[in-house]
C-alpha cells in the first residue's frame, strides 16, 4: 500500500476517514493479486498484513487508538453486530471497485476477539473463478484425462485432498462448473460458500438451526440431485451419508484433509467406512499443492546445483528431470513487487480406483502400498508433477520443496 497515502490519511487528525482508510486497505489488495488481509492489533499498534501467492507479507502500521473504529467499519459492511466484542463473527459483503467497470468483489469476513482487542482478516473471492480450467489451474494431460474419465462414469464419489490453503476449493468449483449444465440437478451444502454458481442450488451450513453438513446431506437427498458437492467430510457421520449417495447412483464431489491422494482411503476407513463400500464408490482421489509460479518478467536461466541433483536424483525422478536441464532461478523486478513469483499453480497426483487399487482397499492395504500401486499403475506424484513443473521453467526447485514433502 502506498505509505504517504496512509499517512495523509492519519495526518487529517480527529477529521480522518475510517471509511478511506478501509477502502484504500481493500483498493490496495486488489491491485496487488492478494488473497487475504489480516488486521491484527497489538499492544501500540495495529499491524495490517496481506498474503500475496500464500505468503503473508507486513502492508502498513496504524495507530492502535483507530483499531475499533476500523473493526467497526468492517463490521457495518458486513451486517454484523457492532455492539458484540466477546463472540466470533463471520459475515460477508460485496465491493464495487472504485473506476472499475467489473462485478462487485466478494469478501468474506472474520471477526475473533483477541487480547488486545478484535482482530479481522478479509479474504477476497477473486471473480476470475468463472475463467478457470483444469489446465489453467495446472493439471497435466494425464490428469486432466483422468478426471474426465472419472465423471463420465454414473454414480461414485471424487474427492479433492490436501491441506488447509492448497487450493482445494477452486479445483472442487471448477469441476462442478463443468458438470454444470441444464440435464443435471446439482446441490451443495458448503460452510462456507465461497463463489455463488449459477444453475447450483447451494445450501449454507448453519450450526444455529441445526443445519450441519450431515442434516444437509439428507435434505439434498430429498431434491431429487444428479451431482452432490459437499465442502468437506469432517465426520463419520458425513463420511457414512456420502458413501451411501454415491453407491445409489449419485456423483458426489468433496474435500478431505490428508497430506495426499493415496491416504484419502486410510482415511475413509479411520472414519468407520467399510472396505468395501470405498472400493465400490470411490473414483478418484486429487491430492494438490500450490507453488508460485516464476515471474516471466524476471527469471533468470541457471543451471542444477550439485545439492539439487542430490534429491532430484531419487528413483523415478531422475527421468524427469536431466542433470543438463536448465532450471530457472527467481530475481525480482516491478512486475512482481521484487518478490520473483506473480501467481500461483498446482502440483497435483490423481489415483484413479482401477482393479489393483480395488483389491488393495478390499486388504486395507497401507497409504504407502496404495500410493506404490497407483505408480506403477501410471499415475504421477505430485513431487514429479513439481519436477516437471521446474524443468518447464514454471517454478523453482525450492518452491517445489517447500510445499511437497515425501
């Protein structure tokens, strides 16, 4: 954010816009591609930090005798009540960009009280959703192939893993708009909705009136559906409801935590899913990661350290990649904010349920095993899709490192 525009601001004394103030924090975001604004007080100051490509960076301090007031604000826009400080709040509103002629920006807020006063974080729901592909997102042929072939089929269930921040959202939205068309019901129960989508019936969690993801999934069962997308599976009782749509001829797209494709079915089991029902319903399991792509601007040509092929020379990796394979290194410039990386994409592995896999469920084979299986059944991990990934010149060996761990 430009300083000396905040600092006009706060120099205007008792006459100072709290309303400019948010505004300038939000017009600033959307400039520089961020995906989150956390506004945080401490014990003197407010520190506002925005995460740029999954990495948070300090953008501005403010004075903390304009924290309330500046929670207030953020409060108003977002319906919340004002006069509660002790309580969570979640809420949303929609922003017009000043001299812009697209949609109104979505932005979902988060109020917690802290101890030294509430903070906020404002996550903005970018509106270039609607332009995604499997292969903008980052996906392979092979993978792109594959996920095609899982939702030809009638009935059974694919679902999106990885942790917390890898993208798993947008690659479940991006699947859902392409099953979306006018032959098909398709509802969600989703906590919380991130993007609406038209021709979806989308339905919001609401622990208040007892609307969790397993009632939700009953109800979506009474809409006669063709397609069920459910946010995520946190419970048996979620797990065993989702099994069962999908074994009555239903295709359900959902989300787990687990640190890759192939622990999705220990995972299942852990949640009192019987072997055999996984193996009848499960199609598809997506494991994925994001990496900041390189800066096209700025990225400089250099050649594998000798550390470098130390791990890139690993079993079946080594293939990927030649030791005379130039890489690329980032340099940072004014494109990129000095930073080397503009955007993000995913390293992804896609185990396609195929007999082998079958049988190894129906034994409650390991993680491991399963994972062992899908290679040699032809599926690539996400640490050789990260590979290719930097052979392509699209990332950078450390980016790849830092983000997928075998």
């Amino acid at each position: 954010m430009p300083a000396d525009t905040i600092e006009r601001e706060l120099a205007r004394g008792e006459s100072l816009s709290i309303i400019n103030i948010v505004d300038y924090l939000i017009e600033e975001a959307c400039k520089k591609r961020v995906s989150d604004i956390h506004i945080d007080p401490t014990r003197n100051t407010v520190r506002v930090r925005m995460r740029i490509d999954g990495v948070l960076h300090d953008a501005c301090t403010l004075p903390n005798t304009i924290s309330s007031e500046i929670i207030a604000r953020i409060k108003v826009l977002a319906h919340l009540r004002t006069d509660e400080h002790q309580m969570p709040q979640d809420g949303r509103f929609r922003y017009q960009l000043s001299n812009s002629d697209e949609d109104a920006l979505d932005v979902r807020v988060s109020i917690a009280p802290t101890y030294h006063g509430e903070n906020a974080v404002l996550r903005l729901l970018s509106n270039s959703m609607q332009e995604f592909t499997l292969q903008s997102l980052g996906f392979c042929t092979t993978d792109i192939q594959r996920i095609a072939s899982a939702m030809r089929k009638q009935g059974g269930m694919m679902l999106v893993t990885g942790p917390t921040g890898s993208g798993k959202t947008t690659t479940l939205y991006t699947l859902m708009r392409m099953l979306n068309s006018s032959d098909v019901s398709i509802v969600s129960i989703e906590d919380p909705i991130e993007y609406s989508v038209d021709g979806v019936e989308q339905l919001q969690v609401n622990p208040r009136v007892g609307l969790n993801f397993a009632n939700g999934l009953r109800t979506i069962l009474r809409q006669d559906p063709n397609i069920i997308m459910v946010g995520e599976i946190r419970d048996i009782e979620t797990a065993a409801i989702s099994i069962n749509s999908a074994l009555t001829g239903h295709l359900l797209l959902s989300t787990l935590h687990t640190n890759d494709a192939a622990t999705t079915i220990p995972r299942l089991l852990d949640m009192k899913a019987e072997s055999y029902l996984v193996a009848s319903t499960l199609r598809l399991s997506i494991g994925q990661r994001l990496v900041r792509k390189l800066c096209e601007s700025c990225k400089q040509k250099d050649s594998i350290s000798r550390d470098e092929w130390k791990y890139i020379a690993r079993g079946e990796i080594k293939k990927i990649i030649d030791r005379r394979c130039p890489v690329y290194r980032k340099k940072g410039c004014d494109q990129c904010d000095g930073s080397g990386f503009s955007g993000r994409i995913c390293v992804a592995e896609c185990l396609l349920v195929d007999n082998d896999i079958r049988g190894a469920i129906m034994r409650r084979a390991s993680a491991r095993e399963l994972h062992d299986i899908a290679i040699l059944n032809g599926m690539t991990s996400m640490r050789q899709d990260g590979l290719r990934k930097v052979a392509d010149g699209v990332t950078t060996l450390e980016e790849v490192l830092r983000v997928v761990h075998e």
